[in-house]
C-alpha cells in the first residue's frame, strides 16, 4: 500500500479511499501473497492462523477470503509431496 500513497496514486479523504483496475488487482495480490507465505512460514506450528489472516483482510475489506488462501495452500501443499 506504501507503494501507491507514496507516489500518489490514492487520493485519501480521511480515513477512506477507493482503489480500482489494475491497483486494485495487485493489492489484492500482494495480500494474498503475504497470507499465502504466512501459512508457509507458520506451517506445523500448531499456530492457528485463521483469526489472524481474517483480521487482516478486514482491514481492507476486499473480496479476498481466509477460505481461498487457505485452499490454494493446501492444494499446494499437496502438489509439493505427490
């Protein structure tokens, strides 16, 4: 996010903005790819991550879910041992 306020892409009326077309689509895709490796990172821990990954998507409240991370995760997981 750092990235678009910095070069001044996001025009910020208070706490609010709105992002469309491609800024939206790599926002999207950044979250998700930091969720993705935080479920890597955190895998077999014994850490429940859904709470935290939930939590922080709220912030943003986009159209991502914990459920579509979560699932390309463990089809990943189970590419990496067939």
């Amino acid at each position: 996010m750092g990235d678009y306020f910095a070069k001044g892409n996001i025009v910020v009326d208070g706490e609010s903005f709105e992002m469309k077309g491609k800024m939206l689509e790599n926002v999207i895709n950044r979250l998700f790819q930091k969720c993705f490796f935080f479920m890597v990172f955190c895998h077999n821990t014994g850490l429940n991550l859904k709470n935290y990954i939930k939590a922080k998507l709220a912030d943003f409240d986009l159209s991502l879910t914990n459920e579509q991370v979560k699932e390309r995760f463990e089809a990943d997981l189970l590419m990496v041992f067939m």
